[in-house]
C-alpha cells in the first residue's frame, strides 16, 4: 500500500512503469505484485534490456573502497540527521535505540537506481495481479479471517473483499511483508540524496513509531523503500491513518495477526471517501463508431447517459446508477474498457497507478465470484521502456503536442498529448501511447 502518495495520477496507459511516484501514495512507485506459487512465495523481478553501454564492473578493491567512503559519508550523516530529528521532537534514547549498528546498505540503493527501467504490460500486470492461484489463495483468505473482517467491514463500510485484495496485492496474503530493516533502508535513501527530502521525511515518521512504543527498530522490516507490513504502509501514512483495531495499545501492522493492518487499510479507504456498495469500475464494450474523445477521466457522465451513447456492460446491459462515471481505456481502443467510478479514485490514493487500482478491483471482483475481464488485450504490444517513453514525449513536445515534461511516466498531460496529435493525423483518438505511435513519430 503506498499511503504517501497525495494527489497524483498515472492515468490510463498500457504500460506499467516501476518507477517512482508523485508522493501521493502509501510507496514510492508501483512495485511488481508478489507471486504465489505452491508452498512459496517469490517476487517477481522483470528481466531489463537495455541499449546503454554497460559500465565497467568494479574491482573488488575498488567495490570496497566505495563502500567504505559511502560508509564514512553515511555515518556522517546521521550525526548531523540526528540534530534535525531532535528538533522535531525525536529523543536521544529513541535515536541511539533506531540507529545501533545501522550501516550503509548499498543494495536499496541499487534497487533504487534501476527501478525505472523495469516495465510491464497492463495484461501482464493483472494476469499476475489476479492468477488463478491468488483468487484462490483470496477466497481462503476470506474464509479463514471471515470474522474479524465482518468486524472491520461494519466498522469501517469497506467490503471485505476490497480490503483482502489490496492485502494479497501488498504481500501475498501476508506471507512477503519485507523483511529490510525500515530504519536502515529509509536512512540510505535519505543520505542518498535523490529523493532525500522525501526519504528523511519518512525516516523522521518511522522513528515518532517507534518512540511512541508500536514496535522496536529491528521489527520494523518492510520493502527497500520502507513500506511496511501486510498491507505496506509507508511510515507517514501509518502515523496518519493506521489503526489499533485490536485494542492492545499498539498499531501492529508486523505481527502474524493481520487485524490491525487490515483494519488499518479499511480506515485509510473509508477516510478518503470510499461509498460502500458502489464498484470501482465496470467493464464495458463500447458501440461502433464510438467517439474516443469522451473516453477521459475529466469526462463524467450518468451509467444511464453513458448508455444512450451506446455504452452496455459485457452481456449488452446498462450498467446500473451507481453515480457520475468516466471511460478508462487502460490499453486504448484495442483492449478492454471500463466505466469507472468515485472508488476507483479512493483505491487510486493508496496507489495511483491505473494497472494497481484495476488489479485491486478486479481481484476483488474475482474472489467474490466474479468473471474474468471479456475484451482481449493487445497481447502482440510490448511496453515502451523508460527511454523510449521519454523519446515519445520529446518528440511530441517538438511536434507541437506539448506534453508539459519528460519524465518518462505516461500520465494524463502525456496522454492529451497523444490523444492531440491522434486527431491532427485521423488515428484513433484514444490516447495509447504504443509502440506503433512512437515508431510513427520517428518516422515523422
């Protein structure tokens, strides 16, 4: 769950980008789902091409005397950090007690420098997002907490199954919480300096925790990015809006009993609007001749408005009032659609890229007994790579279909930008940033 996250939006695009986030979330960019498979759970790591000259690898001399001298800065570091905390009310017993044999950790900082090369389709995404083995690892989710999550549904109006599939998207279900040590990994982030503002802000969170007496510094593990236990609160977040549903004086999100996450993670969602008995989207098939332009996030309509454009659900129905409505197309005109609604935006605050929120709603739909998604994606499409992402946004810019940035995320003022030049050149006005569109304005 990225809590930290606080008003952005990677909208609709078929290519899901590990890479970091506006801080309007629970994490800093949207991670790969953690992959169940029998008797273990693993994570799945994207394989990365890459047309850059490689570096020379170190010596193994040279390896060390760069982790020495990071090593040196690092611990230099914390003794000026330290004044910053205490200024903002952290106690020198909590600092000594956090950063006992705390060293530099030189893989978060890796982790760190390659995630935006890593990409993924949308269907690749939600084939893992929503397998067979976690709908039905979901379903016995379900069954074996059925009581503390009726608990935590009449507490909170959240549907238990919304909340299980955000835990089995965060952590399998609880069974890959991380196991970094979150002062370690948040302090390496921080003296790193590319995010440090960011990083030492989450650092400051993670030790008000642990002052405060919820858990001791060496439990509190998480991701390399300090996202912590079943459901991946970022420490900010859980200062703001984790609960002590157990009633023990503690917001124990680490232990083995998931009550407290999950109970903290329906608190979250009933605290940024969530509207209990309205889904998050709806799959729909659009009429022939369809105008592509209507299909944006900015555009809101009726279910009943929708469907005398010609907008049904998959068995050719209107879709019921559940209130004002946009069109997502996570893949453009060729792959599925969806009428999407207020929750699709509660969910899209823990996470805001479109393929985690889809994933959450569609596993949640799945472990309720719903059917799989109808429409067939463009399954021959690959996902642009960090690079060519951002070659698409410089060429549209020179072009004149400013896109207001390159950084390499396709997000709602990139999106315009295509769905701009679509119309100048009679394409499809869908918004799809595809290879085939990049390989077009190559050619010019």
């Amino acid at each position: 769950m990225r809590i930290w996250l606080t008003a952005a939006i990677l909208a609709a695009s078929a290519t899901v980008a590990v890479s970091a986030a506006p801080q309007s979330s629970l994490r800093p960019q949207l991670r790969p789902v953690a992959i169940e498979t029998t008797g273990a759970t693993t994570v799945e790591v994207a394989a990365v091409t890459s047309l850059r000259p490689m570096t020379r690898p170190l010596l193994p001399a040279e390896k060390t005397a760069q982790l020495a001298a990071s090593e040196r800065g690092f611990q230099s570091w914390i003794k000026g950090f330290r004044k910053r905390a205490g200024a903002q009310g952290i106690s020198s017993s909590t600092l000594d007690r956090a950063f006992r044999g705390v060293t530099y950790d030189a893989d978060v900082i890796r982790r760190d420098r390659n995630q935006s090369e890593f990409t993924k389709t949308i269907w690749d995404y939600l084939d893992s997002a929503a397998s067979d083995t976690r709908i039905k690892n979901g379903k016995a989710a379900l069954r074996d907490q059925k009581t503390r999550l009726k608990r935590i549904e009449a507490r909170y109006g959240v549907e238990k199954e919304v909340v299980v599939a955000v835990w089995g998207l965060e952590s399998a279900y609880g069974s890959y919480r991380g196991d970094m040590d979150v002062v370690r990994s948040l302090a390496t982030l921080a003296y790193d300096g590319r995010r440090g503002k960011f990083f030492e802000s989450q650092l400051v969170a993670a030790l008000k925790i642990i002052q405060a007496g919820d858990v001791n510094p060496r439990k509190m593990t998480g991701s390399w990015a300090g996202a912590m236990g079943h459901t991946q609160f970022i420490p900010t977040s859980y200062l703001a809006y984790a609960v002590d549903f157990t009633g023990d004086g503690k917001r124990d999100i680490w232990s083995d009993n998931p009550s407290d996450a999950l109970a903290s993670t329906a608190a979250y969602l009933k605290r940024f609007g969530w509207t209990k008995g309205q889904p998050w989207g709806v799959e729909v098939v659009l009429p022939k001749g369809f105008n592509y332009a209507l299909a944006s996030r900015k555009i809101k309509k009726s279910p009943g408005e929708w469907a005398r454009l010609g907008v049904k659900d998959t068995a050719g129905r209107p879709v019921p009032n559940h209130g004002a409505a946009s069109i997502l197309l996570p893949a453009g005109g060729n792959g599925a659609a969806f009428m999407i609604f207020k929750n699709f935006a509660v969910i899209e605050r823990y996470n805001t890229a479109d393929a985690y929120v889809i994933g959450v709603g569609h596993l949640a739909d799945r472990i309720t007994g719903g059917q799989p998604i109808q429409a067939n994606w463009p399954r021959g499409d690959r996902a642009l790579t960090y690079k060519e992402r951002q070659e698409m946004q410089q060429r549209l810019t020179r072009a004149g279909f400013d896109t207001q940035g390159v950084d390499g995320k396709i997000g709602p003022k990139t999106i315009s930008a295509v769905r701009a030049y679509q119309q100048a050149h009679g394409l499809k006005p869908d918004g799809y940033a595809s290879l085939a569109l990049l390989k077009r304005l190559q050619n010019g």
